[in-house]
C-alpha cells in the first residue's frame, strides 16, 4: 500500500500548482507554523501511525467494505461499485479527519479542538472524536441552523461538546466562521482549530487529504482483490472535496482510472446564489485563507450558494481540486438537487442502501455516465448515509415518490 504521509504535493508552502498557500494574518500564521511543524513530526512517529489504524480498525470499523452493485448494473449496464463510506461509525468520511486532528490536538498538548458547522455533521463528527480522545470541543454554530438541524446539535450536546450560537448578520455558516475564528484568535494557544474538509490554509488541505486518503488506499486494494484490475472510473462528491480527495489520491498516477468530480448545480447553475458549483462557475481568488476556484458576489465577497445537500454548500473548494481541474486531471461536473433526490430514491429502492443526499449527486452522476455509453467499471463514493435526510427528503420530495401519503 502506498504511504498515506509521502506525497510530490503540496510544495513546502502548501501549494498545489498555484493553488493553496497561506493567506492570514502574520500573528496568525505563526500559530499554524507550529500546527504544520507539530504534523510533519506525528506523520513520522509510529506511536501516533499505530494508534490512528488502531481507532480506524477498532473504532470506525475499517475497512469499508467495496459493495458490487449487481442490481443497479444489470439496470444501466456498466459494472458499477461502492465505496461504503456510509458503514463508518457516525455514518460519513468525516471521522477520519476528525481522529486525525483531534490525535494531533492531543500530541500537541493542546485542552480543546474547536470548529465551526453548517449542518452539523463535522461538528458531530468532531465532537465523538474528541470525546474519545479525551479533548474539550466548542462547536460554532449559527443560530438559524440550530433550529433547523435539531437533531445534530442534540448529539453534539449528548457527546459532550459546548455548541456556541452565532447570533449576528445572517446567523448560518458564515457567521459561524467567524465567530469561530475570533473564539480561536481569543486563545490559539490550547485550542486547535479542526478544518472540516481540504480546505483553508496550509497545512489543512494536506493533512485532511492524507488522514482521508485511508478511504482510495483501501479501494484501491480491495477492487484488485474483487475484480483482477483497477476500477475505470471514480466518481466522489466535492464540498470543499474530502471525501472526493480520499478516493482520487491512491490513484492519481494510474493514467486508465478517469476521475469525475461531482458539484451541486442546485436549483439553477446560471443563476448567482442557486448553486455551489465552484469549478464549472468560479473563477480563482482567494478566500478563508487559501487560493483556489471560488464563487464570489459583485463586492467580490463569497457568494450565497444553494444546494439541497448542505455538506455540498460551500463557495470555494480544496486547492489540490482546482490544480487537478486546471490540468485536466480530474474532470468535474454538476448534478442538480432533483437529480441527486432521484438518485437518493433510485439507490434505496434498487440496493437498499439510503445514501447521504451529498453522496447521492455522485451516485445520481455514476448513472449518467452510464447512460451517456460509459462501458468501464464505475466506483462511487459512498460517503455518508441518509438517515440524517429522511425528514427533509419525505417533507419536501416524498409526494412524487409516493411516500408522503403514508403519514
Ligand atoms: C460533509 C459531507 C460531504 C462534503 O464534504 P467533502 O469535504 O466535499 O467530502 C459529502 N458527503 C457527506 C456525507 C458529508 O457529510
């Protein structure tokens, strides 16, 4: 298997090409030297590497499994396959960034891992991590989402975290970032800010991608196993793109494997604030500390962006993302939200399996590929599972389902 630690990119400033970098404030970049000092370090301590695969083996439930999907390709023809990201304990890839920096928290002597959430999934994720890790963790949240994602914050409080509204301006994500950074400016010394995907200032767009890249390594071996070859397409959803990051590493210098990148076109792509489709809409800048494709309003501040999956709702993306699409690597592509709803419905009914509605637009693309002629093997992401979307999903799409009538 390859080292998950050993990487040509990013260079030593954390760029990707011209992507990533560094982009704070000088009282702040000195903290975060120390971040990067402190994980080059861990990344060569086996101590650190042997108590990581033990939680990944004993505590996540690693590996994943890889499903065949005979159902679903005798349907639409290509072989297609899944990587069960869903299966992992709290049901999503996040935990396995999430262990990572909470660890690293821990080695670095750190009482407390901080984050901000939108939906809440990287705040559940983060706060099981630290209460296993045995870490403090204050989770910024804003108001409207608390009301609006009850359930998450109800596990956040159970698991032990401190769940700190955000009360100003439109009190969602936004504003939960920024108090989330000003409680972290307040005392950088024993907190440790968790980046929740492959995105932000160097070095979180590596470390996420390396304590994600568990995720291709695996697939790569188990799709040897089951099939004799490798898999001729990769398909993974990308929000700030850890999950798709994940799978894409371990196969990057495999030239046969093409990759698809899956952005949410929303409700409409051509219209400002109705999707959060990066690379198909945006253009480079900078933004939350880092250089990258991002979607920005007419003051050049980042846009208001709209998907039904709210893990997929992020105007930037992950700068090694931008450098694969710029070199033609990796191609990304949209699905809308009714697209992803079909696909969610489609996933249940053919293999049983209720997919995230974030996973659901990598699933709804795998399904075009092969309607567009696509005769090779397709390996789909599976990164989460739906049981945190039911609700949402019956309330606003059951009636074309025919499940609303039931209740
Ligand atoms: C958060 C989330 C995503 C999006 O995050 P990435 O960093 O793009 O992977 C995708 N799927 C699920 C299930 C999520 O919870």
């Amino acid at each position: 298997m390859k080292n998950t630690f050993t990487h040509a990119l990013p260079d030593e400033s954390g760029f990707f090409g011209e992507y990533g970098g560094s982009f704070v404030p000088e009282q702040l970049q000195s903290i975060i030297d120390e971040i990067t000092e402190a994980y080059l370090k861990i990344t060569k301590d086996e101590g650190f590497l042997t108590e990581l695969a033990d939680l990944y083996k004993h505590y996540v439930g690693r590996p994943s499994p890889i499903f065949h999907a005979r159902n679903l390709s005798d349907k639409y023809g290509p072989q297609i396959y899944m990587k069960r990201e869903d299966l992992n304990h709290t049901g999503a890839h996040k935990i396995n960034h999430c262990l990572g920096e909470a660890l690293l928290a821990k080695k670095m002597g750190k009482k407390k891992i901080i984050a901000e959430t939108g939906a809440g999934q990287h705040g559940v994720a983060l706060a099981t991590a630290a209460a296993l890790v045995g870490l403090e963790c204050d989770i910024y949240m804003g108001e409207v989402d608390i009301r609006k994602e009850h359930p998450n914050v109800v596990r956040m409080a159970i698991l032990g975290a401190k769940v700190i509204p955000a009360t100003h301006g439109r009190k969602t994500l936004k504003e939960a970032v920024d108090a989330a950074f000003e409680g972290y400016l307040k005392d950088p010394v024993t907190q440790l800010y968790a980046i929740g995907s492959v995105v932000g200032p160097h070095p979180f767009p590596m470390m996420v991608r390396d304590f994600q890249s568990i995720v291709g390594n695996e697939a790569r071996q188990q799709f040897q196993e089951m099939t004799g070859g490798l898999p001729g397409n990769l398909v993974a959803c990308v929000g700030g793109g850890s999950n798709a990051m994940g799978l894409f590493d371990a196969f990057l210098e495999d030239e046969g494997v093409k990759m698809y990148g899956v952005e949410p076109s929303g409700r409409d792509i051509n219209k400002d604030g109705e999707h959060a489709a990066t690379l198909s809409k945006g253009e480079p800048g900078v933004m939350h500390g880092f250089k990258s494709y991002m979607l920005k309003d007419a003051e050049g501040e980042p846009q208001e962006v709209y998907s039904v999956a709210s893990g997929l709702d992020y105007p930037a993306v992950g700068p090694q993302h931008s450098y694969l699409n710029d070199i033609k690597r990796v191609v990304y592509e949209a699905i809308n939200d009714k697209e992803a709803i079909d696909a969610f419905f489609e996933l249940s009914r053919v293999e049983g399996i209720i997919p995230a509605v974030e996973s659901s637009h990598a699933v709804a693309f795998a399904l075009k590929l092969a309607e567009r002629g696509e005769k090779g093997s397709i390996l789909i992401n599976l990164s989460g599972r739906g049981d945190k979307d039911i609700d949402f999903v019956v309330e606003n799409y059951g009636s074309s389902y025919g499940v609303s009538d039931l209740l």
